[in-house]
C-alpha cells in the first residue's frame, strides 16, 4: 500500500489525492490540512460522524475479546484461590472462550456490511 509523503501514514490507493506535483502521494487529510484540496473534492475522506460509527462499530466488533482477556486476568490474580467461585468461574470462562470465537465468525458478515455502509463511496479515476 502507498505511503503519504506528508504524514508517513499507510493507506488504500484510494484515500490519495489525484494529480501530480504537490498533490502527488499525498492522502486526503494531509491534502485537506494543506489546502490543496477542498472538502468537495474528496469523495473518500470520512467526516466526523461517519469516523465516530466506523469506531464504534470496531469497539463493538472487538470487545468480547477485550472483556474476555479482562475477565481472565481478573480469574487469575483474585478468583483462582477462592475456593467453590473460582471453579465456577473457571468453568464460565472456558465456556465463553470457547463461545466468543463462535459469536465473532457468525457476525463477522454483520459487521462487513456496516463497515461498507459506513464507506464513502470512491471513484477510481483514470490512470490511477
């Protein structure tokens, strides 16, 4: 993937500027931040609300595994020498690590699907 020569950041092809000279290599932010695009030019830059739904919809996407790797350290400094909860939990944990991995592969289509509404559509230009 190209890298913008202005903030060194990685992207798609299709979050670049179109042109050449100043405008060459350069993402849209960095092209925006600059002034050598206007905001109407842009098809593909994310506004504010659409980058907050893109967000949260990756901290929804990836917080079971957030909550289960919290909820393991929490089972391995404080419940595991308590003696009947730290069996049950022990079991619960072992069930929902077996669960999450499950849950993340049936909804993964879901999440596919919102990420593309939340994608701005993008015509390639010619030669680009």
């Amino acid at each position: 993937m190209p890298t913008c020569r202005l903030c060194y950041s990685v992207y798609p092809r299709e979050q670049f500027i179109h042109g050449i000279g100043p405008k060459a290599q350069v993402c849209v932010r960095c092209g925006l931040e600059k002034g050598l695009v206007t905001e109407e030019e842009v098809a593909s830059l994310y506004n504010k609300s659409t980058a907050n739904a893109r967000f949260s919809a990756l901290a929804r996407r990836w917080s079971p595994l957030m909550w289960l790797s919290v909820l393991w350290a929490v089972w391995i400094i404080l419940l595991n020498e308590v003696e009947p909860w730290g069996l049950y939990t022990l079991i619960l944990l072992a069930l929902f690590t077996l669960v999450v991995p499950l849950y993340m592969f049936f909804f993964s289509s879901k999440h596919m699907a919102v990420m593309a509404r939340l994608t701005p559509e993008y015509e390639r230009p010619k030669g680009h």
